[in-house]
C-alpha cells in the first residue's frame, strides 16, 4: 500500500470510528422517532407516501426500511446507514485532489471527520449527512466537468443533483449558492483573475446528456411516486417548496433564530471552518485558485441564505461549513509557505486539535446536555426510566411485550417508534383513554394531565417524574405497579396510592 493509501485509510478509519463507536448510547431524537415512524407505516403499508409539508424527500425513508428490515428495530441500526454516509462525505472531499491538491484536501478531510457538528449528527438518523454528501458529489461533479469534462463527471453531477432532490427542499437554496458563486466568479475575474486555468474539451455528447437527463428524472418519479404505487405524490414536489418558504420565512414555528446564529455556532464548535471562512477573503487576490474560489463564494453565498431564513436548526450548519474546511487547508498550506512549513503544520494540528477534543467530549460525555446547542430539542437519559424495566421485562419473558401501558402526552415522539413492538402499549391523548384503565401495568402522563389522571388510578403505584426533552419547559409523570415492577425499585415503597374500589355487594 502506497503513502498516499495509507494517509487516506487512516482519515477515513478515524472517522468511521467515531461515527459508530457506541452508535445507540444516545436516546432516539424527536425526528429519529418520527423516521422511524414513517419506515413503520411504509412496513405495514408497503409504500411511501410523500408529504410535501414534511419537508424531506423519500430516500431517506427508504434506505432506513431497508436497513430495519435486514437488521431489526434499534436506534444503532437506523443511525448506521448515515455513520456509513457521513464517512462517505470525508471520502469526497479527499477526491478534489486534482482540482486542489493533495495536501489541502488531506486537511479539509481530517477537520471534517473530527468536527463536532458532522460527527454528532453523522450518529443520527436524519437526513443531513445525506444532503452534504449530494452536495459535495453535485460541487466535485461540476469541478470534474471544469477540469476534465469526461462522462464520469457529467454522470456524479447528475447524480449528486438527483440525490439532493430526494433528499431535502433547501436544495432551491443550493442551487442558486453554486449559480451565483459562479456568477460573481466571472465577474471577479475581469479584475483579478485566477491561477492560469485552461478548460477542458468537454467529452461527452447530446446523446449522453439526454441519457444522463431521463435516468435522472426516471429515479426522482420512481421515488416520489413510492415506485409507482402513489402518483398522487409527484405534484408534491413542487407543494414542498412553497411550503418550505412560508415556513422559512413565516416565523411561527418556534424554531426561528437570529441572522447570526450560525456564526455562533461556529465559534462555538468548527473552528477550522471558521477559519476557512475569514480565510476566504484571502481568495480576493490575483493568481488563486478557480475551483477554489467558486467554493468559496459558493458557501458564502449559502451562508447568507440561511442566515436570513428565519427557520434555523443547528443540524443545517453541516451544508454551510464544509465548503470552509476546503478553504481552511488551502490556507494552511499557503501560510506553510509564506511563513514555515512548521510553523503552519503545528498551527493547523492546534486547531485540529482542540476540534476532536470538543467533539470526543459532545459526543461521548455530553451528547445529551442542554446547554450544548448541538444536542437540540435532545431527548433526555430520562426515557430510560421507562424503557429499561420494559426491555428488561421482556428479555426475562417475552410475553411482557404484551403488558398493558398507556402513554398519554401531547408531543409524543419519539415514544410512537420506540414503544411499537409493544402491541397493548396505546399511545393517545387523554380524551382517547379508555374508562377502564385497571388492567394497566404503567402510564406515562404529561405533568398537565396528572391531576385528571390520578383521580382514575386504583391501588399502589410507584411514581416517578421524569423531563424527557431538553429544552423543553414540559416534564412528565411515570406510574408503574409494584407487583411488575418492583425489581426496579429497591428499597422503595409506592410513593401514590389511589382509592381502593368498593367491593361489589353481597347478593
């Protein structure tokens, strides 16, 4: 194996560790439990149904079932497909090495398998790590084309495009980020112009482009028609935008933030793409870089669009920044030539440095601690209390999978997808519950309910108030009976006990 094997084998070992290391210690996250609930419909079902309110494409969805139909029900096997993905994204960066070079991308490579932000959420079961990696295939496709212009990279770009399709509606946002940093690109160049670059014949025909085009949009039908199962869906394609915008925009949903959120998060976790970012500015000057420069003014320019859209999740910052790490090697390796070949290695390991500290610590210590802004809307080590005597229960005796529960919220995911292999667990509002609940063996009651819900409880109950998401202002009340559950409980005696009913009179 050559140097340059070795060096790519070890980034990419590094971050495929750190993507499943201990992949199901984190409790499922609000949209894990919602995912995971759409893969449970396509299994009873047998097809997905997009809804363009959702704001996600199908592939997603796909992927997952697929993996929970080989692989069983568990938080690690949803979350592996995009472990699997994020560590792909490591693996497209590291082929700009014709486009940038070898060292530059060597670098951007290493801060992206370390960053807190593409490690914490390459553990979870959603669809960023997909999109960034349709992104990169879609910039690496376009490069390719600049650089070469062969069928292989009319073919990633073409893929890349359709991937983000089916993934997720910001990719509008995208698309006008990589036009416009073209845009600004030519006219830039009218006054400083970029390193000598001589474009390439382009190799591929009409012929393979009209392929390219009906492949392409062959795929987007069959997915968002459930593979021609539910035409209904296709319209929804364009439904989503518009959705998406009046959300974006429309500041009602709780998620609004201000236009510097991202710029805090980047202070606050990804240092080197900070660093890219300021060093972009550097790119201004004559004689840089092309492709370097476009995917600069590229990210700049998706920078500015998600800072104005008022919707802000911190899971987004990963389509933002992994143009900045590109940047930040580049950087590296200019000042290791401007200054000191030391001098800029020992900086930029520093600063690689301190970023896999803070990402071992988030992702292994603190990954569910609410003052962290990465463990968002986070579902607390508290839902253990509930879900630890039931799998426990069951591994002594499978019949207890058929014990009697009800979980009585009013934001209950991801409760739904995690308490489904229990068939007599109900999940419902207060008005949906039975008026006989005596058969029940526990309840999970949101703390407004809890009141109403103990003037129906019969008997000893042991009591626990628990707060299951982070953030959230809300906490919740667990009920279990001694008789089951009293293993769990040592030392303790029922802390409610509800009115003994009447016994039924004589004859």
């Amino acid at each position: 194996m050559t140097r340059d094997r070795w060096i790519t084998a070890a980034i990419l070992g590094v971050a495929l560790l750190l993507r499943v290391v201990l992949l199901g210690m984190k409790p499922a996250h609000f949209d894990e439990g919602v995912n995971g609930w759409f893969v449970d419909r396509m299994t009873r079902t047998g097809t997905f149904h997009y809804d363009p309110t959702n704001f996600h494409g199908p592939l997603h969805f796909y992927v997952l079932f697929i993996a929970q139909t080989l692989l069983g029900r568990a938080e690690w096997v949803l979350r592996l497909p995009l472990a699997l993905v994020s560590t792909g994204c490591v693996a497209l960066l590291l082929a700009f090495r014709p486009f940038l070079g070898a060292a530059t991308c060597r670098i951007a490579a290493v801060c992206m398998a370390v960053s807190p932000g593409f490690v914490f959420y390459g553990r979870y079961a959603i669809h960023e790590s997909w999109f960034v990696l349709f992104l990169i295939l879609t910039a690496w496709g376009l490069s390719g084309l600049c650089h070469a212009g062969t069928r292989r990279y009319l073919w990633a770009a073409a893929a890349g495009v359709t991937g983000l399709i089916l993934t997720k509606e910001t990719y509008i946002i995208h698309f006008v980020a990589y036009a416009s940093g073209y845009g600004v690109l030519r006219w830039w160049e009218r006054y400083s112009p970029s390193a000598p670059f001589t474009g390439a014949v382009q190799q591929w025909t009409h012929r393979d482009l009209a392929q390219t085009i009906a492949l392409c949009l062959g795929v987007i039908v069959l997915f968002y028609t459930g593979f021609l199962l539910d035409w209904s869906s296709l319209t929804g394609l364009l439904i989503s935008l518009v959705a998406w915008a009046q959300t974006g925009m429309g500041g009602v949903t709780g998620h609004e933030k201000e236009p510097w959120y991202w710029l805090t998060l980047m202070v606050t976790y990804e240092w080197p793409a900070l660093l890219g970012l300021l060093a972009g500015l550097g790119l201004a000057v004559r004689g840089a870089r092309r492709t370097l420069r476009w995917l600069a003014l590229s990210g700049a320019a998706a920078f500015f669009a998600y800072s104005i859209v008022a919707y802000k999740t911190p899971w987004c910052i990963l389509a933002i920044v992994w143009p900045f790490y590109l940047v930040f090697g580049a950087a590296v390796v200019r000042a290791s030539v401007w200054l000191d070949r030391w001098v800029g290695g020992v900086a930029a390991a520093l600063v690689i440095a301190l970023s896999a500290t803070t990402s071992l610590r988030l992702n292994f210590r603190d990954y569910c601690t609410e003052t962290e802004p990465y463990a968002y809307v986070q579902t607390r080590l508290d839902i253990h209390k509930l879900l630890t005597p039931l799998r426990t229960l069951v591994a002594q005796d499978p019949a207890n999978a058929h014990l009697i529960g009800y979980v009585v919220l009013g934001d209950v995911h991801p409760l739904p997808w995690l308490l489904a292999e229990y068939p007599r667990v109900s999940v419902l509002n207060l008005t949906e519950l039975p008026r006989d609940v005596s058969a029940s063996q526990f309840f999970l009651v949101a703390e407004e309910y809890v009141e109403e819900m103990e003037r129906t409880l019969r008997g000893p109950w042991f009591r626990e108030r628990i707060v299951l998401r982070g953030n959230s202002g809300h906490s919740q009340t667990l009920y279990f009976r001694p008789e089951l559950f009293a293993q769990f409980f040592p030392g303790r005696q029922p802390e409610f006990t509800g009115p003994t009913p009447a016994p039924p009179p004589e004859p």
